[in-house]
C-alpha cells in the first residue's frame, strides 16, 4: 500500500470524516483528499501528528509496500470487517447518486404543474436538478473507494466460516432487492395506464397527471439503482469468480477504470 492507502484505511478505521481528521492536524479537507489520491504529502509536523493520532511509525507511512492481505496463490484475502466495510461503502455511496438522479426526475414536477413559461416553475425544476446533479458529483468524487479496487481485479479468499454465513445473508436480502427491481418497472408502466385512463375517459389535465405520479416514479427508480449495485456488491463478494467473469461486469469495470 503506499501513503495514500494508508491514509485512507487509517482515517476510516477510527471512524473519521476527511473534514474531522483535518480539524484534528489542523488543515483542509482538500488537503486531506489530495494526500489519499496520493497528490502530495504532508509536512513532516503534520506527519507527525497523523503517526501519533493512528499510533503508528512515520516510516509505515511513508513506507510503501505490497498490501499483507494479497497471498502467494494469486487470490487476496478479505477479512470480516473489509466485506462488511465495501457493503458499507457501497450502499452509502449509492444511496447519494440514487437520490440525485430521484430529484432530476422531481424536477418535473414544477415545470409541468406551473408550466414552461412560468419563471417559479423553470426556478424550481433548475433547483432540483442542481442539487441532485451535486450530490451525484459529490459522491463520485469524494471517497473515491480505492480501498476496495483491489477487491474488482483477484480472485478473493475468505474464512470459512463468515464466506458461510455471508451466503446465507445474501440469500435473504436478496429478495428484498429483487422486490424493490420490480418494484420500477411495474409502478413506471401502472403510472402510465393511470395516466392514459386519465386523459382519455375523465379527460383530466395529462401534465398534472404525470407530476402526480413522478414521486412514485423517483422511488421507483431509486429502488431501481440501490438494489442494482447491492447486488452486485453482494456478488462481488459471494459469487466471486462467476461474477468477474460476466461479460457485463467487465464491461462495469472497464468503465470504472475509465473514470
């Protein structure tokens, strides 16, 4: 692992935010996020503190070396606490874009209950597609998750007795996102017979029609996106040599390590 790396499993094992390890050395978050993408390194003061703050040496710092978890045979253990911390990772992650992508979709609803012309109208549906598409950037571009790449390019190695037990997790949680999958689909297409009876038989307004029921949609597609990546986060880790080898995770992965 080099600096980096470190810094970041570090950071995450005592719990901390890139803004609280920055007031705790007395610096910046952007400070903190350039050294984890390994665009610098700190003062030796700030060194320092980060050794006596983690309680370990400035030379494991500085000192870059082959990650202790990879092993001879080609595959890379994952204990316990790094699988349940990617889950972790992935859902938080996750849940931030799924949300910014839902208030895109709300956005419509101002536009079309007030109408192209109307100034409040245009305001509204401008603010919500500012605010979702920041807090998809947000989530893109901090904590980018280098942690766990190593977890998308080995075969993965567990113990027996939690791989077990992760199995039988997955098996249950899994109907649950396969549940909230459907759930997209099947509200998209009933919102849109609702729609169409609306417009054809009561002759009701078909833009007010469409705002009605565009919070179901956002849902919908919420759920849509959340149980997607739970899924495949799940597999990643239960299912991990079938699941390197779809096509479609190698397609995923090519444009992961694109951006």
């Amino acid at each position: 692992m080099n600096f980096g790396e470190k810094l970041f499993q570090l950071r995450k094992e005592k719990g901390l935010s890139q803004e609280a390890l920055a007031d705790e050395i007395n610096t910046t978050r952007q400070a903190i996020s350039k050294w984890e993408n390994n665009q610098g390194y700190p003062e030796t003061e700030k060194l320092l503190v980060l050794g006596r703050l983690f309680d370990v040496s400035i030379d494991y710092l500085l000192k870059e070396e082959e990650c202790i978890e990879e092993v001879s045979s080609g595959g890379y253990y994952v204990s316990r606490e790094k699988a349940e911390s990617w889950l972790m990772y992935e859902s938080q992650s996750t849940k931030t874009i799924a949300l910014g992508i839902s208030l895109i979709i709300l956005s419509g609803i101002p536009f079309l209950l007030l109408g192209e012309k109307s100034i409040y109208g245009l305001f509204g549906a401008v603010v919500l597609i500012v605010i979702g598409i920041s807090m998809i950037l947000y989530a893109v571009l901090t904590d980018s998750g280098f942690e766990y790449k190593s977890l998308k390019h080995y075969k993965l190695i567990f113990d027996k007795k939690y791989i077990i037990e992760l199995k039988e997790k997955y098996r249950h949680v899994k109907k649950k996102y396969i549940c909230m999958f459907i759930f997209f689909p099947a509200s998209t297409l009933l919102c849109g017979f609702f729609v169409r009876i609306g417009t054809d038989f009561y002759h009701m307004n078909e833009n007010t029609l469409i705002a009605l029921f565009l919070p179901i949609i956002s849902l919908g597609f919420f759920m849509f996106i959340y149980a997607i990546a739970m899924i495949d986060a799940y597999e990643l880790l239960v299912y991990n040599e079938e699941h390197m080898n779809k096509i479609t995770t190698k397609l995923l992965n090519k444009i992961r390590n694109k951006f």
